[in-house]
C-alpha cells in the first residue's frame, strides 16, 4: 500500500490511499466466503459455495463493496500510524478507483487534532486560595433558613386581610398586551410575603387583599430579566386571592434545637458550622479548578482548533442543559422558551466556553504526556470495585462495569484528574 498527503488548511489534510490489485483479490476472497455464510445459495451449505458462485449469484462489484469497508480501514489506520497524525471526527471518504481486478484507491479528508504550540509555565501562574471558613453573617442566614424549614402554617381567621409575613394562596394570570404569556398562568400558587425573589412590587401589590379579593396592576420587569422579551416591558398581572395563612416560625433555641436531636443550641451552631465549612470547602475546591484552567488556556498558545470539535463539545454543552432542566421537570425547548432563545442562539451564547473547554481538555492531555502521568492499574482496578458496589445486586449491569471499553473510559477519567490535580498544585498559593 502506498499513500500521499496533502494539506488543504489549517488542520485538514487530504490522504490518498492505493491499495495494489492483489491485496484487493485476497480481500474479495475473504469477502466472498463471508457473504457464502451468511447467504442462502441454494445447493450449497453456509460457507461451502466457492468465490465464483458467489461472483454469479451476487455480482463482483457487491463482493468489492463488501471487502471495501475492511480494506479502507486497515491501509487508513496504517497511513496514520506511519504519518504520527492524530485525527478527530470520521472522515469524509471519496472513492477514486473501485473496480475489479484493479488497484483500489481512496481519498479521505481529515481533520488533525490541533496541538499546544505554546505550554504557559503553569508553576508561574497563581491563583489565590479563599478562606472556606463560613463567616458569622452565614451561619445567621443558614440559622433562619433552617428554623423557616420548621415553620407552622395555620389558616388565617375569615375577614383576615393579607399582612407582610403571612403566606398567600392565588391564581395568577400574566398578560403583555394583552396576551396570556407562555406559562402565564398557575393556579393556587403559593407566595411567601418575606421572600425576595418575586418581580419588584408584587408582595407589595397585593398586600391588604382578603380571601376572595382580585386585583390587576402592571408592573416592569427588571432591564436584566433572564426573559429577554420580558426585560424592561410592563406586564399585567390578575391576581384572586384564595386563602392566606399565618406563618409561625420557630425560636432559635435550646429547645428548638433539642426538637432536631442536639444537646442545645451551641452544638446546634457548631453542626451548621461544619457543614457549611464542609459545602465552602466543595464550592472553593471547584472555583479553583475552574480558575486555574482558565487562565492556564488564556496564557498558553494554540493550532486553530477545527470546528468539528467545537461543535462536540457544543452539543455535549446542549445535552448537559437538557439534563439540568429536566431534573427541574422541564423540557429543554420549554425552557429555551421562557427565556426567549433558539437552540442557534444559545450556542452561539456557548461558543466560548466551548472553546475554552476544548483547549483546557488539550492542555490536560499535553501536560499528562509532558510529566509523564499515569493511573496505576490497581487504582483503576479499586475505583471500579466501587462503582460495581453501588450497583448492588444488578449483575448485569456490574459485568459492563469490568469490560475494555468502560475500564478504559475511568482510566481516562482518573488520569485525568490527576493532571488537574498536578496543575492545580502548582498553581493555587
């Protein structure tokens, strides 16, 4: 076999690929006799008919097509092996020459993964450490937070009219010029009159109301709205109110405290202490990670990345959406909705974290080959232990776990996290 290569752009390259006549009978053969395997040839046993009854039955040119796809394969991986070149995405195939009892010849554009011209001097590099200890204002909201978790709701006496800290039951229509919005309307929806997060003005509205009052005001909505057709535009609301209910929300003390299975209210604060230390000590450990890529990718030099792989991790970043609101029980094209966005345009909003993701996932395969890390076997062997454990008694789900291709999927992933961690080493003071 022989092959030329040629450069068409930056990272694309185009291979041509001779594969000479007699390869190509011998692959035929082979073809041949798997074809009289699986066909029905009619005095003959699977795989008994010879080349030249198959040739009759089916054609030369389908026995050819058939020994292709094997051929192409093997001179293209060998090609590459020869070259050094490391590809991405599948390549597009042109067929030059394919004829029987000819030398077989193709032509396939690749695209090469683009390398890290220029490695930043990551131990150079600083990302500064933040305290994780919670500060006393903190453990004051995670306080209230956990004593308006043991709240009591009663329903408020008739003839009751709404007051700041009472809970109110309504339906709630939204119109914009007139028009019901997209998810305008809810019935029996509750509203805390204490919460913050409701559109500006609307505790304040409905305030004073009674059960069985309705009430319609327009109020604007925030210029910085995540509903970009909703930002800065006045919307009409219809409230009715159907029942309210009287919060009681309990002290914070030693017997508050002895209801949840403390001693008393010190070792109360101290649990909320170290859990809060425990949740800062996550939510700094990945603030660091993130930083310290980040800023790894802005210092360090690279090919022109080919659009193929900007457009994976594109759709990896639109699958992983998907999953987030779907574990808010909604659907990806609902939500795209509520915030006035196409799938175009929110991976036109995705593009440079895309493209920041595919040069950090560069630099961690650079950096693992420049220092020479690896995952010992026996680490890899204990970390798939204990995901087959969390599978309990599902046996066939645990086999998978112990096959080539999953073994080799958590290796990857570990190799990978002890690069980060080296990076990470090196670069958070």
């Amino acid at each position: 076999m022989s092959h030329t290569i040629e450069r068409v752009a930056d990272n694309q390259m185009k291979i041509t690929v001779v594969v000479p006549k007699d390869k190509v009978f011998a692959a035929m053969h082979v073809a041949a006799d798997e074809l009289s395997r699986v066909m029905n040839i009619p005095g003959f046993r699977p795989g008994a008919a010879s080349y030249d009854v198959v040739k009759q039955r089916v054609g030369e040119m389908k026995i050819l097509e058939e020994a292709a796809e094997e051929l192409i394969r093997a001179s293209l991986a060998s090609a590459l092996i020869e070259e050094d070149l490391d590809i991405v995405g599948a390549p597009h195939f042109t067929m030059d020459v394919m004829i029987p009892g000819e030398d077989l010849i193709y032509s396939a554009d690749i695209a090469l993964m683009p390398k890290v011209k220029k490695l930043a001097d990551y131990t150079k590099l600083v990302v500064e450490r933040k305290p994780t200890e919670p500060t006393p204002e903190i453990i004051e909201t995670a306080k209230k937070d956990l004593a308006r978790m043991q709240t009591k709701e009663t329903r408020a006496a008739a003839g009751k009219k709404l007051e700041q800290g009472d809970k109110a039951v309504v339906n709630l229509t939204m119109k914009k010029d007139g028009v019901v919005l997209e998810g305008g309307e809810s019935q029996n929806h509750g509203v805390y009159t204490t919460e913050a997060h409701y559109i500006d003005g609307f505790v304040t509205q409905i305030l004073g109301m009674a059960e069985g009052d309705e009430k319609t005001f327009t109020l604007k909505f925030p210029k910085d709205h995540y509903q970009k057709h909703l930002a800065d535009n006045d919307v009409d609301f219809t409230v009715r109110l159907n029942e309210i209910f009287t919060i009681e929300t309990p002290e914070l003390d030693e017997e508050f405290a002895k209801r949840l299975g403390f001693e008393n209210a010190a070792m109360l604060e101290e649990k909320l202490k170290e859990n809060l230390a425990a949740e800062s000590a996550v939510e700094e450990r990945r603030r660091q990670e993130r930083e310290c890529l980040d800023l790894l990718a802005q210092k360090s030099e690279f090919d022109v990345i080919p659009d193929i792989l900007v457009n994976q991790e594109l759709e990896r970043m639109l699958r992983e959406l998907e999953h987030s609101v779907g574990e808010n029980g909604m659907e990806l094209k609902d939500y795209l909705k509520s915030i006035g966005k196409t799938v175009a345009e929110t991976k036109l909003d995705f593009t440079p974290t895309a493209l920041t993701r595919v040069k950090v996932a560069l630099l961690i395969r650079e950096i693992g080959k420049k220092e020479n890390i690896d995952v010992d076997a026996k680490a890899v062997d204990a970390e798939l232990d204990v995901i087959a454990d969390r599978l309990g008694e599902d046996n066939e789900n645990r086999a998978r776990v112990y096959e080539p291709e999953y073994r080799e999927f958590v290796e990857s992933q570990m190799r990978n996290r002890a690069v980060v961690d080296h990076i990470m080493a090196a670069m958070v003071k």
